[in-house]
C-alpha cells in the first residue's frame, strides 16, 4: 500500500472531506490533495501528527503499520 493510499483509508475511515482532515491534521487542503494525489509527501513531523491522530482516533492497528513504514 502507498501512503497516498494508507492516508486516503484512513480519511475514508473517519469520514472526513479532505478539507476535515486538513483541519484535523492542522495543514492546509491542498496538502492533504497533494499527499493522497502522491505528488508530495509529508514531513517528519506532518507524519508524527499523522501517526499520533491514528492513535488517538483507533485507527486499525494493520493501517498504523503499514504507516509506519513511510
């Protein structure tokens, strides 16, 4: 699974627009867009929000390792 992938499960799982999960994520929409479209790729930050919102929220554990790897 790519991230883009891993990020828009985790989107469609919680039933978050993108613009929702932006907000969640504290980062723009266009963010969001250019991480699920593959064109960008997160920081090490964005990425340890990302991690700590799966934790948060109960994200399935097999998505929080397969995010792990990135």
């Amino acid at each position: 699974m790519t991230f883009a992938e891993i990020l828009k499960h985790i989107r469609m799982q919680q039933n978050y627009t993108q613009e929702q999960f932006a907000r969640e994520l504290n980062v723009s929409f266009s963010t969001i867009n250019r991480w699920e479209n593959g064109h960008t790729a997160p920081s090490g930050l964005a990425k340890m929000r990302l991690l700590e919102y799966c934790k948060k929220n109960c994200v399935n554990d097999e998505i929080l390792t397969e995010l792990s790897k990135y």
